[in-house]
C-alpha cells in the first residue's frame, strides 16, 4: 500500500529536469503542481530562472500544464502571464484533474510525467493514475495550513521509505 507514495524518481528542484532527459524517455508533456514545486506557495509569480526553464521545454516540444489544489485567482494569476493552461482546485490525489491535464495536452499517460512536491496529493494522484511521478523537495521551507498536516504524514512515510532503501531523499538547503 505504501508503494503508491513512492516516486518514480527524486530531484532536488524542477530545474533538475531536462528537456533532454524527458526526451530520451519519450516524454512529451509535464503536469506539474504549483505551491512550492514551481515557486514558493506565497510567491506570486514565475522567478527569471523558471521563466527561461519553461521556454526550454516550449522549444524543445515539450507541454506543460499546471494542475494546483490552490483556487482559480492564485493559479490564473501565476499561469495567465506565462501562457501556461492550468486546473484549479484540481482535489488531487483525485485523478479526475489528471485525466483532463491530459486530454487538453492530447498526450498519452505514457508521453507524460507529473511533477510535484508532495507524496499525498501529487506523487499517490500521479502513480493512482498509472503516470511517471518526480518529486521534488519543496522550495520553501514553510506550509499553507492544509499542507503543514500532510508534511508530517509525508515524513513517516519518507522515512519508512529511507529505512526501506527505496528512497534517497535530502531535504531542501
């Protein structure tokens, strides 16, 4: 049961994920959450090195749809400046939010990755859904509320996981 928490693969931040590297696997498209995967979850909008990480992916074929738990006016306000499509209040780890990623991308499961910081929301929707999961250590150090009480079921899942072998996880500097 716990195996559906555990990632494909670990990195330590999005810009440890190349264009190239998706590429040799096939992959077409990123759905990617937003809070603390992208930016931290009270920064507003894309930082310069992002903005740069998503014409890389645009150049090189590669989709990228956000799909957040956050509301309509935080997602389209990060989104809509970067042309990005996104789901709001997607309720991940539900995969209904997945399926309509990917339909909108008109990508296969198998073309597409999905991206995020979270083993509760992100990681179980993406595996629930039979997509290739990347985590990443969350760029802040600090929760919204909701996400404060899911980190400490995450640890105890982790550390299962470390103890295990299965995971190699260092949490962010």
């Amino acid at each position: 049961m716990l195996k559906q928490f555990l990632p494909n693969e670990q990195v330590k931040s999005i810009f440890d994920i190349t264009p190239d590297e998706l590429k040799k696997r096939g992959i077409k498209g990123i759905i990617t959450d937003l809070d603390n995967t992208l930016v931290e979850w009270d920064r507003p909008n894309a930082t310069p090195k992002l903005i740069q990480w998503f014409k890389k992916m645009e150049e090189n074929g590669i989709a990228v749809t956000i799909v957040s738990n956050n509301n309509q006016s935080r997602v389209k306000a990060f989104a809509d400046p970067l042309h990005l499509p996104f789901i709001f209040q997607a309720r991940k780890p539900m995969g209904r939010a997945f399926k309509r990623a990917l339909k909108s991308m008109d990508l296969k499961k198998e073309e597409t990755v999905v991206i995020g910081d979270q083993l509760l929301t992100d990681v179980l929707g993406g595996n629930r859904s039979g997509f290739y999961t990347i985590l990443v250590v969350p760029v802040a150090k600090s929760d919204g509320f909701f996400t404060k009480f899911n980190r400490q079921i995450e640890r105890r899942i982790m550390n299962w996981f470390k103890r295990k072998g299965m995971i190699d996880w260092e949490e962010g500097s």
